[in-house]
C-alpha cells in the first residue's frame, strides 16, 4: 500500500540511517528495503509550493528516498511552504517517523489532521480566538518582546515596556509587582519583604502588532475583561513560610492551578482575588528573579473565552521575567548613580548665591549631557572683608566624577584662599601648587576676580580661562584685556593681576568654554557671538536700563546650537551696583587711649548726617567696644568706617593677625565682655584675618532702635 509522505526542511536531532553514504548529502534520509537506482539525473529539485504538481506527468518526481517511483506524486506538498526555492543537492527533507503510515479515515490519520489544522491556525470554531500556531511564533514573540524591554532605561519604562509587550499578545492583563522599596546593587534589604502592585495592564482600544504574528485573531472590547479589572491588592506582605514565599523562592513560572500557586494568590491578589482568576491554565505567575534576590513577580492572565496557556508558554513568560527583571535591577542602579551625581553637584556647586553689598549675582550651569550631569566646571561667590565679594569660575579637563571630585578640592581650596584675603595672583598661584600636589595630569583653568564697591574697581588674574565680558550700561559689550595666563597644574609659572573700572550698572559676565567653543565653532568666534549676543539683548531694554539679570542669563544660553553642547557650562552674572562715595565714612585712628572717645564722636556725626540719630546709642557703644580692643594690641594707626546700605556696617581694621573670640566672662573679670556686647546688640558680626591684620565687623539694621 502506498503511503502519503510529507517533505520538510530537517531538525537538528535527525540521524543518518544505516548504510547511508557519508559523502551523500541527502544520507539523512530514511532508507527502505527498496532501493533506488543511483543516477546522475537523480538531483532532488527545488521543493514545490503547497498545491502544485508536476508539469510533466509521468516522468520523475521528487520524492523521499526509498520511496516507490511508481507511486503517484505527492500533491499535498510541505506544511509550511517557503516561497523561494531551494538550491539542488542541498535540500535535505526532514524525515518522517519510523512508524507505519495512517491510513485515511483512521484515528491516526485524524489525530494527525488535527495537529497539522492546530499548527496552521485551522479548525477553530468561528468567532473563538486564534491558538497559538507554532514555536517560530514564540520566538519571534520573545525577541520582540525583550527588545521592547531593552528600550527602557528607568524603571516606569521598562515595566511599561513588559506590559506593552505582553498585551495582547501574549495574555489579556498582566499585574506587575515589585519589591518596596527595591533593594540597590548588593545592600541587603531590610525589614518584611513587601510587594507592591506597580503597574496593571488590560487589553488597549488599539491592536498591538509587535508580536511577530503570535496574536489572537478576534480583538476583545475592553468592557469584556470586567472580571479582572476586580484583580490586584496594593500592598501585601511576603510572610516567611508562606506559599507565595515558597513560589517566589522556585523562581520559575508556574500555571495558578497547581496547589502551591494557587495558595499563593490570596496572598498575592488579597481575600477573594483568587476567585477572579480565570482557571484551566489560563494564568501564570512569574517570580521577577534580579542579579542577587527576588525583587517582584508579574500574573499574566487570560480570558476564559481564549486558548488557555500551554507549557511552552511557560519558557516565554521565564524569558520575559528574566529580561524584565534585569532590566529593573540596571534601571535601580542608573538610579542610584543619577541621584550620587545630582547630590555631588549639589554639594560641589553654590547651593545659593550670596548677596553682598553693592553687587547683584545670577548663575547657570548645565551639564554635557543627561548622562554625565556632573563635571569639572565650577562658579563661586566669596563675600570678602570691606564689602567685598570675590568672583570665580574654573573648569577642570573632562567631564566625570573624577573631573568633578578634583573641581571640589579645588574649589574649596580658592575658599580658605579667599578667606585669607590674598590678592587674585597669589590664590591662582596656590591653586596650581594644590593641583600638582593632587596629580601630575591634573589640569583646570581659572578665573579669580575680586570686586570692591567702595572704589568701583576690580581686580583679575588668569589662568588659561577664556576672558570675562563687561557690558556697560549704554550697552556696548568688550571683552576685557586680561593677561590668559597657563592653566592651573602646570607649575613654575607667574600669574599676573590687572585692575580695571567696573562701574555702577554694568554687568561683567563670567562663563566656561563650554559657551563658547564647540565642534562646530572656535572659542573665538564663539565669544564674539557672545558679546553680539549681549549687546542685542542690552538694546531691548534701552541705554538707561540694564536688563535683568536672571533674563541675561537666559539669553545668553539661547544661543547654544544643536551642536554646542560638548561639554559642561558654568556662566556667572555679577551686577555692580557700587556704594556711592556719600555713603561711606573712612577715618584713621592712631593707637592711644584717646581713640575709643573719637571714634564715637565721629560715628554719632555720621549718623547726624545720615538721619539715623537713633542708631547713635547702640552704635557709639559697640564702636567704642571693638576700638578698645584694637588700640590695647595695635602698633600702627586703626581704621574705622561705616557704610549705609540696605544695613548700617562698621569696620575696625588693625595690623595684629590673631582674630578675636567670643568668651564667657567670669563675674570677677574686668574685661572681656566687648564681644559679648557685640554679640548681643548687632544683627551680624565676624573677624577676618587680611595679610596685613584683621578686620572685626558688625551690622545694624537701620530700622531697628537698638
């Protein structure tokens, strides 16, 4: 009797019979007692489409070896067809089973049928959704799914990302739980583990196509999965010895019929949750398994309408909580870095801006990417003795953690500097002696400028940093002529100061070359835009009229290209105001006992012409206080002045370096209760050491009557 033979393409576990020529590439098919004459017009053609026959009756046919060639052709033609042909000699059947082929109208034959109407998607009810129809499907299934994860990189993306994958396409809901809070990297978690519900996902208006072809052919209404929208509790508690503890400890998906997972969902879904759940291998749940522990676990569900799950499925929804949960892992530790790196720049960089006297201050900075948000550009603002403010801006090579772990030394290193009042040159020079102390290849630039609003000047020393830009009130914007210096780290190089007029209502405008240089532009062309930029944005405002100051800002990096953000950029907005000369009263006073009774003679005349007569008590007593303390150690004249600002300042400068301290004074002690007064009266205080002495100073509010 004749068999029906079926031609496929070979599988990996396929043998070669016995007797079969080794050289032979088609030896992989089955051998029969008949054998077939060997000639060399015997090549196996290209395989012939589903439905085909022979153009030519009667003459050879393609056929499996050991097949009668008598018998009449096959015209069912392969299971799966492929469209292109297949070159000679090369194609290898896949070989039937060494069974005994069913007959036509048996069960063999039908169960056979069946199968092949199953793989094919066929012999389904109508209106019932389509099965799954064969393992391609899967992986095809599976590598579009772990794509879509892939693409995530925080933690709402990449569940996002399994949720989108999965539905429809793989089941109708999903509910994603994850452990609260996750645990980072390898810290052991502390307290009870909990689950928190995540994310829910049912199936869209919209049908999603990336599932390489494993859907359901019939698309629900969303009004159709009422019953699951009933699923998910918030919160639940991972009791020890449980039996959701026992599943997540397996860490392999597991249908919720089995007994262990079904104990498991009123634990996981709540009291009653497990009744919602549809039965007959219709739900599956996935322990979330990281690098180092369980950290969730996701229930995927399906319709009782629809095919239920099969143990395959089992392998896809192990494959998509493992990308799943790897992904989570990586997301928490981008997250941790991100917020390591937003907490560094926050501590390296001004947490705010001071607000000295006489000068206004606005700054920017912007990392060179998303990614690397932390770097080596710095800005500073130093309040300096005699109303003074110090101005810096610095950027060390490269953009990393390193970069920005040396911009932090560096930067705390230009403050003591500044708090020793040192001229510009000399903070520049110690700079460069700590940065070769650091390392050899430790590079950065710098810019120290230190402002005085009495005299309305300003002093700047260089160290390879592009120059600062001054734009006047009238409008005009120059770069100022500053001597560039070599960069800091690179020893055994003078640094120099230049001294220059920074009047009332300009604005002088440090930055890093990250402004101003680019891939597509030099660092000198870019500051001439810079300096067109301000004077265009100066002229909207009209010549009497500065513009605003955070505004500038603003303005000033709205002309960054597409392609201008290379690298890190600190910008630095100093407003000079000044102290007007009518405003400021300076005196001598030669080291004697005379001098606490002139210096209040002078304070309260001041305050006559000032209109601030009721200040005079608290003043005349305080000024009294610090001159005594001044005269009893000084060896040449002391220096008393006062200022009226938004507050009424006074300074006494003497030449003795050692500062004074606040002491509790004993009731037998004669002295030591001045600082204490001080301490009590003014609304601030403080001592700062110059190279030629110190400084002791106070603050009194001018509406206030002490």
């Amino acid at each position: 009797m004749d068999s029906t033979r079926v031609t496929e393409h070979p599988t990996s576990f396929e043998r070669r019979q016995p007797g079969a020529d080794p050289a032979d590439p088609r030896g992989a098919l089955l051998h029969t007692p008949t054998p077939v004459p060997h000639s060399p017009t015997a090549a196996l053609p290209a395989q012939a489409r589903t439905g085909e026959t022979p153009s030519t009756p009667g003459t050879a046919t393609p056929c499996a070896k050991g097949k009668d060639p008598a018998s009449p052709p096959d015209t069912t033609g392969p299971e799966h067809s492929q469209p292109a042909a297949v070159e000679p000699d090369t194609h290898r059947p896949r070989p039937v089973p060494e069974a005994i082929p069913a007959q036509p109208g048996t069960e063999p034959e039908k169960a056979a049928t069946a199968g092949q109407e199953r793989r094919k998607g066929q012999g389904v009810a109508p209106g019932q959704p389509t099965p799954m129809r064969r393992d391609g499907d899967r992986l095809r299934f599976v590598g579009a799914a772990t794509r879509r994860i892939a693409r995530g990189i925080d933690l709402d993306e990449i569940v996002m990302g399994l949720c989108r994958a999965t539905v429809p396409t793989f089941s109708d809901a999903i509910l994603v739980y994850l452990r609260d809070p996750l645990p980072v990297g390898d810290e052991r978690p502390t307290g009870p583990l909990l689950l928190r519900l995540r994310r829910t996902d049912r199936i869209p208006a919209e049908r999603d196509t990336e599932g390489g072809g494993f859907s359901p052919a019939l698309q629900p209404e969303p009004a159709e999965l009422s019953q699951l929208d009933t699923l998910g509790a918030e919160l639940c508690e991972v009791r020890t010895g449980s039996a959701l503890a026992e599943v997540l400890r397996g860490v392999r998906p597991v249908f919720t019929d089995a007994p262990a997972a079904h104990a498991a969902l009123p634990e996981l879904l709540g009291e009653g949750g497990e009744s919602a759940v549809p039965g007959g291998q219709r739900s599956i749940l996935a322990p979330l398994r990281g690098r180092r522990r369980v950290i969730g676990a996701a229930l995927f569900l399906r319709r009782p309408e629809r095919i239920p799950f099969e143990p395959d499925d089992l392998l896809v929804a192990a494959q998509l909580a493992t990308h799943s949960a790897l992904g989570i892992d990586k997301a928490v530790l981008y997250g941790r870095e991100a917020y390591i790196a937003d907490e560094l720049q926050r501590t390296m960089l001004p947490e705010t801006l001071p607000r000295p006297t006489g000068v206004r201050l606005a700054s920017r900075y912007l990392p060179a990417a998303e990614t690397a948000r932390v770097g080596g550009d710095w800005y500073d603002a130093i309040p300096l003795p005699g109303s003074r403010v110090a101005l810096v801006v610095g950027d060390v090579m490269g953009h990393s953690m390193t970069s920005a772990a040396i911009m932090g030394q560096l930067r705390t290193t230009a403050q003591t500097l500044a708090g020793l009042d040192l001229p510009p040159q000399e903070v520049l020079h110690h700079l460069d002696e700590q940065a070769q102390r650091l390392g050899t290849d430790r590079m950065a630039t710098c810019l120290y400028a230190v402002y005085d609003p009495v005299s309305h000047r300003i002093t700047i020393a260089n160290a390879g940093h592009p120059p600062p830009v001054l734009l006047h009130l009238g409008g005009r914007a120059e770069v100022l002529r500053v001597p560039p210096g070599a960069p800091i780290g690179v020893g055994g190089v003078d640094f120099e100061a230049v001294e220059l007029d920074a009047p009332a209502g300009a604005t002088l405008l440090l930055y890093t070359d990250g402004l101003v240089e680019s891939r597509l532009r030099d660092v000198w062309t870019g500051i001439e835009q810079l300096r067109e930029k301000l004077a265009a944005t100066a002229q909207l405002t009209g010549p009497d009229h500065p513009p605003p100051l955070e505004a500038l800002c603003d303005e000033v990096l709205d002309m960054l290209g597409p392609g201008d953000r290379d690298d890190d950029i600190a910008l630095l907005a100093a407003r000079f105001d000044g102290i007007a000369p009518s405003d400021v009263a300076y005196w001598f006073l030669e080291p004697e006992d005379a001098a606490p009774g002139r210096a209040r003679r002078l304070a309260r005349r001041a305050l006559s012409r000032w209109g601030m007569e009721e200040l005079s008590d608290s003043v005349e007593l305080l000024v009294s206080e610090v001159v005594t303390n001044a005269v009893r150690y000084a060896t040449r004249p002391v220096t008393l002045r006062l200022l009226r600002t938004d507050v009424l300042r006074c300074e006494v400068g003497d030449d003795v370096p050692q500062l004074p301290r606040l002491r509790q004074a004993r009731a037998t002690d004669e002295g030591g209760r001045g600082l204490y007064l001080v301490n009590r009266l003014a609304r601030r205080w403080g001592a700062t050491r110059l190279s030629t002495g110190k400084v002791v100073w106070f603050e009194l509010s001018k509406t206030a009557v002490q």
